[in-house]
C-alpha cells in the first residue's frame, strides 16, 4: 500500500523540477543559438532528462489511479533517474561552482559587483538579464539537487512498500 500523501506530494515536486530543468536548459540553449556560440552537450541531456522524470510522474499517477502502481518497476525507474539527475548535478555544478571563470566567478565579478544601476535605458535591461541568467543557473543547480534528493526518497518509499507487501505473504 502506497502512503498516498507522500507519493502525492514527492510526484508533484519531482514533476516541478523535472518542468523547471527543461524550460530553464531550453531558454539557455537558445540563448547560445542567439549568441551563435555552441551548445554544450550536458544541456539536451538536462532537457531530456527532465522531459523523462516528468513522463515518469505521468505515468505513475496514471498507474496509481487505475490501482497498478507496482514497487518494482518505480524502484529501478527512481534509480535510473536518481543517476540521471546526479551526473547533470554534478556537470552543473563544475559549471557553476567551478575554477575560475565558472559561471558563479564571472556573476560575482561582471555583475553583482558593478556599481549603482538603473533608469531607463538598454544598460539596465542588460543588467536585468545579466542578474536574471546568474539566479536562473542557481536555481537549476537547486532543482537537480532537490530532484536527486526525491528520487532516492522516492525508490527507498518503493523499497518500503515491497518490504511491506512480502511480510504480508509470510
């Protein structure tokens, strides 16, 4: 038996992360199409690995509804995803939290660290999308972390209710 509110709300914030990765991954590769520099390759594998856990949500909440949610099968997706969702972590993170020149250095030292701002004029816009680019990686970073941690919640929640149903048959 499925704790119904756990798995709820794991599938619900699984899903959100899953969403906030590909569109945050999609509007960076289009950025790097519109600066024509190359796409590196840990994006489409972020895009898709988001595109795979919010099928995964989908196809579990379909499956709890019609009463054939089994343990197994979402234990070793849940593995496989939690896999997923730790290599593009740690990709992510050498990106952002790297050696110099990292995503995070050049943040602190071209745009938090420039001087008073603001009025109306295309400096400013550019300052609002350099501020906005700089939160939106940290805020990815944040979702793969939070969708790793949830995916081993969720196959050890899997692993727990298969211990459950075998004691049953003993």
């Amino acid at each position: 038996m499925w704790p119904e509110v756990a798995l709820s709300l794991l599938l619900f914030v699984l899903f959100v992360c899953g969403a906030i990765t590909v569109g945050t991954y999609s509007y960076f590769a289009y950025v790097q199409t519109r600066l024509m520099v190359s796409i590196p390759w840990y994006y489409y594998f972020l895009i898709a690995t988001g595109s795979l856990t919010m099928i995964f949500v989908i196809v579990a909440v379909v499956l709890y509804y019609i009463h054939l949610l089994l343990p197994l099968p979402i234990v070793l997706a849940s593995f496989i995803l939690f896999i997923f969702w730790l290599t593009g972590l740690v990709k992510a993170s050498i990106e952002l939290w790297g050696p110099m020149g990292s995503v995070n250095d050049n943040c602190v030292r071209y745009v938090y660290a420039a001087g008073f701002w603001g009025g109306r004029s295309l400096d400013t816009l550019a300052r609002i999308q350099q501020e906005g680019m700089c939160n939106l990686w940290k805020t990815a970073f944040a979702m793969e972390m939070i969708a790793s941690f949830v995916s081993v919640w969720i196959c050890l929640m899997g692993w727990q209710v298969m211990s459950a149903a075998r004691e049953r048959y003993v």
